[in-house]
C-alpha cells in the first residue's frame, strides 16, 4: 500500500487539529460562560433530576464531558458538591457528551463545513485581538470551531486506503467477524484509544470515519463507543489523584456507572443494536447496515473515487452513486449517534435510581482515612434560600465552622515549624496547608455569595445590618486563613535558604504562637454565643495589646541581636516576618470581633 510516512504524520496532525480544535472551543466557551458555570453546577439540591439536567447543561454547552467531570471532581475536592450530587451531574455528563457525535454526523457528514472554516477564522480573528476579554472568548470558540471541522475533514482524507490494499482487508476481516469476540475487542480498542487520546469526542470522530470508510460494520462501531464510555473515565480519576478523599469516591463512580452500564447493554448488545438500526431505517436516512454491503460488493478503486470530494470526481457518471454513498455515510453516521445517545439516556433512568447504592459502594471502597479531611459546606446551599431568618441563622453556622478550620489551619502552620525540614512529613503537611488556603478562598466566596442571594429578597433593614456585619466577618476569617498561609510560606522559603533559628529565636516565636492561638480560640468561642458580652471584647482588646507589645519588643531585640552578631541577618528576616504575620493575624481577629459588635448592634 503507497502509505508513507508522510502520510502517517499527516494523520497524526489531522488528530491533533481536531482535539485542538475541540480545546480551544471547550475552553472560549468556558471563559464566556465564566463563573455562571460554576453557579450551575452548584445550584445542586439533593434533587437528582436536576443534577442530571446540570450535567447535560454544562457539558452540552461546554463540549467536554472530561471537563464536566474533572469541574465536578474539584468541586467536590473543594466541599461544594456532595458524593450523591456529583454522580448525578456525571449522570448527566455522560448524556451530554453525545452532542458531539450528533454535530459531527450533521455537519461532518453532510454538510462541508470544512470551507467555512478559512472564513470563520477570518471572523474570528478580530475577536481574538480584541481588548474585551469576552469578545476575545468568542473569537476563541469560533477558532475552535473552525479547527475541529477542519481536523475532522483532513482526518477524513489522510486515513490510509484499506480497501486497496487485500492483505490489510483480510486482516480486518478476521477480526470483525467473530460475533461477541469482536465486540469485546473492539470495545477494549475504543476503550484503549480513548485513554490515549483523551477525548471520547476524538475517539467517536475517529469511530465515525472507520464505519464512514467501511472498514468496520456498524455493530462493532457501535462496540467502539461503548468502550469510549469506559475510557473516558480515566480523565476524573487522573484529575482525583492528588485530591481528597469524596473526589477520589466521585470519579470511582464515574468509573463504576459507564462499567455497569456498558455490561448490562453487553448482554443485550445485538437486540439493542438492531433495534436502533430499525429506527434509523425506518424514521431516519436509510439502513445503516448499508454502506458497509455497499463497500464490500464495489469495486475498492469506484469506493476510493466516492470517498474524494465531487470536484476531483472525473468520471462525472459516479455522481449520483456517490450522493447515494453519502446517504449511506449518514445513515450509518446517524445510528451511531442515535445509539450512543439512547444507551446513555436509558443508562441515567435506570441507574438514577440507585446513586445512594454508588454512594455506599465506592465509600466501602474508598474509606475515611484518619488524617483526611472532608471539606464542605455544612449548613447553607446553592440552591433554593430559606426564609430571610432562617438563612442568616444558617450563614452564622457556617462561619462557626469557617472560623473553626483556620484555627486548624494555625494549628498546622505552627507544626510545620517543629517538623523536620525536607522531610516527607514536611511536604505533605505544607501541602495539606496549601490545600486549607484554597477552601478557605472558596469558602469565601460560597458564604459571600450566598449573603448576595439573601440580599437580593425583601429583608428587614435589622438583617441587612446583619448581612453587612457578616460580610466583614467572611472577609476577615479569610485574611486570617492567608496570614496562616503566609507563615507556612516564610517557613518553606526559611527551609529553602538553609536557614537555622537560635534557640532564642524558636523561644520568641513559641511564645508568639501561644498568644495567636489564644486570640483565635477567643474569637471563634464569641462566633458561637448568641451575643458578645462587653467583657469578651475587653479581653480580646487586651490580648491584641498583649501581642503588639510583645511583637514591637521582639522588633527592637531583633535589631540589637542582628547588630551583636548573635545570628544571621537574613535569619532575623524570616524570624520577623512571622513575628509580623503572627500580629497582622491578631488584628484580623479583632476586626472580626467589631464587625460581630456592629453585627448584633
């Protein structure tokens, strides 16, 4: 066969325009959508239809059930989706993702969107130079767009001619005609190229173009996009590797879900397959069992000459069979699309009703280890309020508990400081304090964003003083998370630079650790009463005092100490920059406490 390597690359690259093409459209849709994405997904009630409908939403809209998937992982990495909500927006992914398919077997197949694409471009360039960032989004989309059709069509003409070659043909043969072995083999090939690729829509493109070329018969095509369903799971559990507990539990039954479903379709794989066949037939273009008789009782050079674009047909006689060749490239194109659709659909009704099961399944798999941490929103939602009262009852719970895990989170920046530097306990413990700054950032925001939900309904004037109150409080209790964060920081960077603290200097700093630790334990035992009595203001007062003449005491000695020559300078560096952080904490403490007073005023 005269298929160089050339030839070979140009696929390669046809491939690699399409998935980029799919990027960069997945991508210029996301930023368009921006965080409205990340509202949708989290307007999560433990209704499970409306979970689904979410999946379907976002990943119709965004063209990417891998991108669906791994959203939902880190949201439930962050604690804003629970286990049984994100298996139902997977659910929903699933579903989703067979819009790609339909757009490829609409456009792909019957209509040369490929010489749109150098115009659309032309459109979107202008776009993309633009100074607003939403107008450079849709530029990107329409790039995107323009790149996927255009690697779809190149993908279409640089596959090597299977047909003129015999050997090859006989090849393929063997391999297609041994009923249920096939199938399994195929699946496992769909399944492989999907893990390889890292795209089902790839893969489905690539499955599309096979059956369109008639090398593989509709039934072991369809085989093919059951795999996908298996390897397009593998993207969730790369992107679950490092994350918490829940978001390891959620891919495992995104896994789980595609596994039974791909089995038991399995058992009913031929009944199910004629019966989309018949539907194809009967309501849509024509059979689509077809194209590949068609291909196997023609003549291959006649089936290379339709497979070209009717301009470089010379002989002007096959024209009309080659409109029919079209129509049985559709036909073909479009049960492929209908069954993948119909699987996915039929999969969601029938294992909806047992997400609690996938919910103590990959729990019993996965369990709670005991220096993991669940993080989530306990009290409040992103979905339907409560009554005005009741909702700011339910903000005042969770920031109890906000305030609870930065307390946790000091806890762990002051171990870090007695943990042997460059060790594995070291990294692991900065890492899990990284981890608590970003929930801390999105805890934030959920809670800020919740108070803007509130405000937005007809409330008391009282309550909007109280919602101003908290807004403050939110703010603060997040600052204190950085300053956490920062010390953890100064540490690592210490560690960095080989630098070794005095015992004076460790002394100092213990003592200023006890005294942040105590202002941050006042302040969280104030968040919990109903009120703040002037006698606990009084005493944070007194310790914020405590810690800024302690700090402006350890500043003066510093100097002294640096200038005796009793350590480094650069030692008295990272030694006041805790020092310094320790006392910026202590006033974020004291800022939340008058925000409280203002509060309950």
């Amino acid at each position: 066969m005269d298929y160089s390597i050339l030839d070979f690359f140009k696929l390669i690259g046809s491939l690699g325009l399409f998935l980029y093409g799919m990027k960069i459209m997945s991508e210029g849709l996301q930023k368009v959508a921006g965080d409205r994405l990340r509202s949708i997904l989290t307007v999560m009630t433990k209704n499970r239809l409306m979970g689904v409908m979410t999946g379907i939403l976002v990943t119709a809209l965004i063209q990417s059930s891998s991108a669906t998937t791994v959203m939902v992982v880190s949201f439930v990495n962050a604690g804003l989706l629970s286990l049984a909500q994100s298996i139902t927006v997977i659910m929903g992914a699933n579903v989703g993702t067979t819009v790609t398919a339909w757009i490829i077997s609409i456009f792909g197949f019957k209509v040369n969107i490929s010489v749109f694409a150098i115009p659309l471009i032309g459109l979107s360039i202008p776009l993309i130079f633009s100074s607003k960032s939403k107008r450079k989004s849709w530029g990107e989309f329409i790039i995107g767009f323009a790149f996927l059709f255009m690697g779809l069509d190149f993908l279409k003409n640089s596959v090597p001619d299977i047909k003129s070659n015999p050997q090859i043909l006989e090849f393929l043969t063997v391999y297609t005609d041994m009923g249920y072995a096939s199938v399994f083999l195929f699946l496992l090939i769909g399944t492989i190229l999907t893990i390889v690729v890292q795209s089902s829509s790839a893969t489905m493109a690539i499955t599309l173009i096979m059956c369109s070329k008639g090398w593989i018969s509709y039934e072991i095509a369809a085989a093919m996009v059951l795999g996908e369903n298996i390897g397009t799971t593998i993207t969730a559990n790369l992107a679950a590797i490092k994350a918490n507990v829940s978001a390891k539990r959620a891919a495992l039954g995104h896994f789980m879900f595609n596994i039974f479903g791909v089995i038991w379709l399995l058992i009913l794989f031929y009944p199910f397959t004629s019966m989309v066949s018949w539907i194809v037939t009967e309501f849509g273009p024509g059979d689509p069992s077809a194209l590949m008789n068609f291909v196997n009782t023609t003549d291959p050079a006649i089936v290379n000459q339709l497979s070209q674009n009717a301009s470089k047909i010379q002989d002007q006689g096959l024209l009309p069979l080659k409109a029919e060749f079209e129509s049985m490239q559709v036909s073909v194109s479009y049960a492929l699309s209908l069954f993948h659709t119909i699987f996915n659909i039929t999969n969601v009704l029938l294992m909806i009703w047992f997400v609690n099961l996938y919910v103590k399944i990959v729990t019993r798999l996965i369990p709670q280890k005991q220096n993991d941490e669940e993080f989530q929103l306990k009290y409040i939602s992103s979905g339907m309020l409560s009554t005005g009262e009741l909702s700011l009852l339910q903000v005042k719970k969770e920031t109890i508990v906000y305030a609870e895990r930065t307390q946790r989170m000091l806890a762990m920046s002051q171990s870090l400081f007695y943990e042997k530097e460059g060790s594995e306990s070291y990294s692991k413990l900065y890492s899990r304090i990284e981890k608590y700054e970003k929930i801390s950032d999105r805890m934030e925001l959920e809670i800020a964003n919740y108070l803007n939900h509130i405000t937005a309904n007809n409330i008391s004037y009282g309550s909007e003083n109280q919602i101003r109150g908290m807004f403050k409080v939110v703010d603060e209790i997040e600052s204190i998370g950085d300053s956490c964060y920062h010390m953890a920081r100064t540490m690592i960077r210490k560690s960095e630079a080989h630098v070794v603290f005095t015992p004076k200097i460790v002394e100092n700093i213990e003592q200023m650790f006890k005294l942040t630790t105590q202002a941050l334990d006042h302040m969280t035992s104030i968040l919990a009463q109903n009120e703040m009595l002037e006698s606990d203001l009084n005493k944070a007062y007194n310790k914020e005092d405590e810690i800024n003449n302690f700090r402006n005491q350890l500043r003066n000695d510093n100097i002294e100490s640096v200038k005796l020559g009793e350590y480094e300078y650069q030692a008295g560096t990272f030694y006041m920059d805790l020092i310094s952080e320790s006392e910026k904490l202590g006033d974020y403490v004291i800022n939340v406490l008058e925000a409280l007073r203002e509060k309950r005023r």
